[in-house]
C-alpha cells in the first residue's frame, strides 16, 4: 500500500454517540442559556429518559418505557445504517444525509456562500507598472496559477507525506489528519440544478470562467510545462502568471466598453433553487444555451472582474448578482484596485481547505514580488498569447418573456437582500493571539468567545445559543461539528466583569473566572471532536425518526397501537419538536474562526433573523472581526448599556446599526477582559 493509502487507512469513521451521551450534551448545552421556555421541563425530560436507558424500568410510569423503547429502536436502527455506510459504502453515516441536504435545498442561498475572505497581500503596484499590466489582471493570474498549482499538488500522494510536507512553505502545508476527500474535491465540483436534487459536475479542465460585467467568459489558461512536483513553484511559473495576466488585461480592455448584462442566466443559481432547476433544464434543451451551460459548468473555478466590490465587506460579493455564480465550487473576486475575495461553497469544502487556497495564493504574490524581476522583460514587455484562441465568449440561446420576466425578479430579490444587510469590519491592534496566551494564560478562541458573550450580556442582557464551527479533521466526511459555547463559566464570568469595581486594572477574580470559562470550552472542544457532540448524532437522528414516523402512519401501514401512538406523541411534543431544542438550535451568534497567511479578515453570515454573524481571525499580534446582521433584526436591547445607548440617542435596535452596536459592545468587552485578566510584566525602566 503506497503512502497516500496508507494515510487513508488510518482515516477514523465518524462516531455516533449512543441515546444517553445525546440526552447528556443535550442537557450541558441547554441548561446555561437565558431565554429558553420550558428548559426545566426539556432537563427533566432529558434526565428522566436516561434513567430509564439505564435500567430504571421500576422507577417510572409505563408511558417512559415506550419512548425508552422507541429511542432504544432509532439507536439501532442509527448504527445498522451506520455500519451499511462504513463498511459496504466506505464512507461517513453523515456523508448521504448531508448531501442530500445540500443538494435536496430549494431555498435560496444567503448570498450563495457562508464563507467569504479578504484576500491579504503584498503590493503589486511595482510589477504592474514594470510589466505594464493592470492590478486586478496580475493580481487575477497570480491567484489562478497558485489554484492550479494546489490542484495539481493535492493530485500527488506525496503531498499526503511528511516528507513531501517538509518541503513545502511553512504556510503552504496541511495537518496530515484531515480528512483528504475535503482537499481533493476542491475546484472540481460544480453544483447542476435539477428538479428535486441537484447533481454534481466533476471538472478536471484548465478552463478558467471569467465573470465581467455580467457577461459569462471561457479562458483556457496557459500553461508551461505544468509540474505537480511539491519543491518550487516549477521552472516557468513566473512566465505563466504574465502570459495569463496578459489575456486577463486584453479581456478587460475588450469588454471596456460593454454595458452591464441584466439578463444573464446565472442570476438564479443565487435565488430560488426550484426556479433554477426548472429554467436550466430548459435551457438545456435548447441548442445555444445548452453550449454555453456545458462550457460554463466544466470550468474549474471562477474570477470576477467587478468594478464595484469592496473585499473588505465580500459577503455582498460584488454589487450585481450577474457577477455571482455559486454553483462553482470556488470563486474568486476583485475590483480595479486589485482587492480580492475567495468564496467557497461551504458544503464541499471546510477552512482547512480555504486556508490552504488563500496561503498558497500568498505564498505565489510575495514569490511574484521577489522573483519576477528575472523575467526577460524586453521579451515580456508587449507580448501576449493569442487572446482570441484561449478566450471565449459565452453566448446563451433566446430567452423567452417569463425567463426575462423571472430574471427581473431574481435582481430584485438579490438587491432587496443586500439592501437588508449590514456588514462591519473591526481590527483590534493592542494585542493578538500571542499577548492572551502569554499574559492571560487561557486559549485565545476561549478568551474571545468569553467576549462574545459578555458583549451579548451588555447589550441584550443575555446569553442565548451560540454556533461556533468545529472542525472534525481526523474523520471521514466528519465535517463540522457545532460547539455551543454558552456555559455556566461565561454566565460566572459576565457577572464578575459587570460588578468590577475598576475595569482598567488586573482582578484575581475575573482572571479565575476566566481560567475556569477556558478550561470548560477547551473540554466542550475535546468531548465533541471525540464524535460525542450533539447537533450531528441529532441530525441524523431526527432524519431516521422523520422516516419511521411517516411509515408508521402511512394509509397503507397497520393501525398502531394505543401505546404507540402515544409515544410518538411524548418524542415529538417533549423532543423533536420542543420549544427548547428549537431555542437551542437557534444559532443568535453565529461564529466560525480562519486564521492563516493571505487572509485579511473572513465573513461569515448570519444564519437567524435576529442573529448576527461573526467570521474572526486571531493572528499572532492582532484580532480581526467582521459582522454581518438583517436590518430587520428585532433582538431587543435589554442590557446594561441600555442606559448608555438611550443618552445617545438610541432607543432600540434599529436607532444604530446593529453591527455597529454589537462591534462596539465586543470591542470594550475585549478590553477589559485583557485588562482585567492579563498579567502584565513590570516596565523597564
């Protein structure tokens, strides 16, 4: 067996935690949180339940023992399916669940991905005007080359190796526990729409689409002598990004005077899934569009040429949904500055594999920067590929009155929805990762959603159900569990903050307090990546349930009994259906961390109504946030800087935007957490 299936042998099926483990995490993740109707009832539910798993038959009514029984009969019936897809299929219990639920969706995407990043990097300036190429095309070509570059490394089973891992750039390499099928699935999936469930396209094409102005373009990128050798970036990678950039900048130029299309297609793979599944089919009939679908969906990933995007805010990405194309796997944006996005479809892809894109993204800008002044430029300087053989247009067949009329409403629907949204970025620069490790001796990703919470106390007077993303690297199709960081310690800890006397000046309190809030997030982390969270075995669970309830009362099933009947009543009205797992599932901050090189700040969006959404990045020396919230968004301000709000003017919510609001909250509660919890050494004289 070769190194790249040895390392895949070792590769963990995800667990699945039985009934009582459920109803344990159920209960931890419940009881600290605020707001919750009938949480007393849903603990005792919970405990009740277990102790009747656990063989207290003689204790409680006859009624628990039917709803022991019928969890007793999901649990089996949970591993068999498990055991089915382990061993006969080679893959997660969770892979076909979670498919199904990406490619089952017909709702519309929030702005068609969950994860946006700001791409960060060394000025292009010089070698733009050295080699006389705009900013947006050098920096289009440096970050297509470093993609196909990576797609061609995680083809090579030496990549899956130490030894080939050694010689990478530091940033560049990857923890050899993730899971593979998250890297080698990246820039080749595109998402097909169909009536029902939509499909999947697997493209190992050098083709690049190129979004401008709305109008769709094919570029067959040009490659030298291609290596996917891990040492170096190969012997004529320079040559390939200037070859590249200059049929990005010819394109620009040729489209320069183009109005925008408003009547491209590709507007509804952001809105209605239905809508989109119903009109590609009948595209797909017809012989034009059907082409220029083909030429569209075998590309390996996209750039967008957009003169209106701001990176720092690219959750919008871009102001025109013509520029929006989701269904590809991995996207990139950039406006004429050179400001650039990476947007990836979170369902076929996870941070680790983001981190890797945008790391080695950077890795081929600083290279750039040190090295192409060996190009021959008196060579380089004014030539250029052919741009009429590796650059194509993309033209759709006519369109008939109700796809135009459909198209309209797409638009609308889009603009209504960043019309509806608000954004914020906020850097924290008085100190990073390295100052909280060192001077308050509590991990960084605990101290922060400390802050998370105690800001959610100021200024809702609260702390309600909490997502942050985690990571399930080690597992097969694991994907990412949900950490709920609520607990009893943030509770604690919010209230010692709140009664400090001087929030400028170290308390022994707070900082144990905080030590303890740290200590319960870091055993959250570890008890859920050991395969015995909640919210996936939940998951799964609730779709077995669902299954059996509908057979068991299908017309065509036998009558059930009296006791049956009952005890799909109690599972749903105290479970399924409950007012607390509903309040738990709701996710009033949603959060999720990427650090990396090549990243200036990530967005992540808001996944309630009246929730807000927080990407973060904790590099060595600073923080970086970026919210995003609905202007609908209707929490009521009920905290301790009520008071301070109302002398400013602000009543309620909507007085200020929201993401305003909550920035400044989070930002002062990061203050006086390091303050009030750091051990500073003495100055120097």
């Amino acid at each position: 067996m070769g190194p790249h299936g040895e390392t895949a042998s070792r590769l963990s099926q995800l667990p699945l935690p039985d009934v009582a483990t459920l109803l344990k995490r159920y209960v931890e993740f419940l009881d600290p949180l605020d707001g919750v109707d009938g949480k007393e009832t849903a603990v005792d539910f919970a405990q009740q339940l277990t102790r009747c798993l656990r063989g207290g038959d003689g204790e409680v009514p006859p009624e628990w023992r039917g709803i022991a029984e019928y969890f007793c009969f999901l649990e089996q019936y949970a591993r068999e399916y498990k055991r089915i897809c382990n061993n006969l299929l080679r893959t997660s219990h969770m892979a076909a669940l979670w498919n199904s639920f990406y490619l089952g969706n017909r709702s519309a995407l929030p702005f068609g991905w969950n994860y946006t990043l700001h791409l960060d990097g060394p000025s292009l300036e010089q070698p733009c005007q050295q080699l006389n190429i705009s900013l947006p095309a050098l920096r289009a070509a440096i970050i297509g080359a470093a993609s196909f570059h990576l797609r061609r490394l995680v083809k090579n089973p030496r990549f899956f190796t130490l030894e080939g891992q050694s010689r990478l750039p530091t940033s560049c390499r990857v923890d050899l526990k993730l899971c593979r099928d998250q890297l080698t699935r990246l820039f080749r999936t595109v998402r097909i729409p169909h009536l029902g469930m939509d499909g999947l396209r697997w493209s190992c094409t050098n083709k690049v689409l190129i979004l401008r102005r709305g109008h769709p373009f094919v570029l067959d990128w040009v490659s030298f002598g291609a290596e996917d050798d891990v040492s170096g970036l190969g012997l004529r990678w320079l040559e390939e990004v200037v070859a590249n950039a200059r049929l990005i900048d010819a394109l620009m130029c040729e489209t320069s005077t183009l109005s925008l299309q408003r009547e491209n297609p590709l507007v509804f793979s952001s809105g209605c899934r239905g809508t989109w599944a119903r009109i590609f089919e009948r595209l797909w009939n017809e012989g034009t569009s059907k082409a220029a679908l083909d030429n569209i969906t075998s590309c390996s990933f996209s750039i967008c040429l957009d003169d209106e995007m701001d990176p720092a805010l690219s959750l919008h990405g871009g102001r025109y949904p013509e520029n929006r194309y989701p269904d590809i796997n991995v996207m990139y944006m950039l406006n004429p500055a050179g400001g650039a996005s990476c947007n990836m479809e979170h369902s076929w892809g996870d941070g680790s594999t983001m981190l890797l894109v945008c790391s080695m993204i950077h890795h081929y800008a600083v290279s750039f920067c040190k090295e192409y002044v060996a190009l021959d430029r008196t060579a380089w300087i004014n030539s250029s590929p052919d741009y009429k053989s590796h650059v194509r247009p993309v033209q759709f067949g006519p369109l008939t009155e109700d796809i135009l009329d459909a198209i309209a409403e797409c638009r609308q629907a889009h603009q209504r929805h960043v019309d509806n949204t608000e954004l914020t970025v906020r850097n924290i620069c008085a100190f990073g990762r390295n100052e909280i490790k060192r001077h308050c001796r509590v991990s960084p990703e605990a101290f922060v959603h400390a802050a998370f919470h105690l800001a959610q106390r100021r200024l809702f007077g609260d702390q309600r159900s909490t997502y942050c993303a985690l990571l399930m690297k080690k597992y097969h199709h694991g994907r990412t569990e949900t950490l709920r960081t609520v607990t009893q310690e943030t509770q604690a800890l919010a209230d010692l903050v709140e009664s400090a006397e001087n929030t400028k000046a170290f308390d022994q309190a707070v900082a144990a307090a905080l030590q303890k809030a740290s200590e319960e997030h870091r055993r959250r982390i570890a008890v859920c990546r050991a395969g015995e969270g909640f919210h996936r075995a939940l998951t799964f669970l609730r779709r077995l349930h669902n299954v059996a309830k509908e057979r068991l009362t299908r017309a065509t099933s036998p009558p059930l009994t009296s006791d049956v009947s009952k005890a799909l009543a109690f599972v749903d009205a105290l479970f399924f259906d409950s007012s607390s797992l509903r309040e738990l599932s709701c996710d009033y901050l949603s959060t999720s961390n990427i650090t990396g090189s090549g990243i200036a700040s990530f967005c992540f969006t808001a996944t309630h109504p009246d929730g807000i959404g927080i990407g973060y990045s904790l590099f060595p020396d600073h923080l970086t946030f970026a919210f995003s919230a609905h202007k609908s968004f209707a929490r009521p301000l009920k905290g301790t800087w009520k008071n301070k709000l109302v002398d400013e003017g602000v009543a309620k919510s909507g007085g200020r935007h929201i993401c305003q609001l909550y920035a400044d909250a989070l930002e002062q509660s990061l203050y006086d957490l390091y303050r009030l919890s750091a051990v500073l050494p003495p100055p120097k004289l």
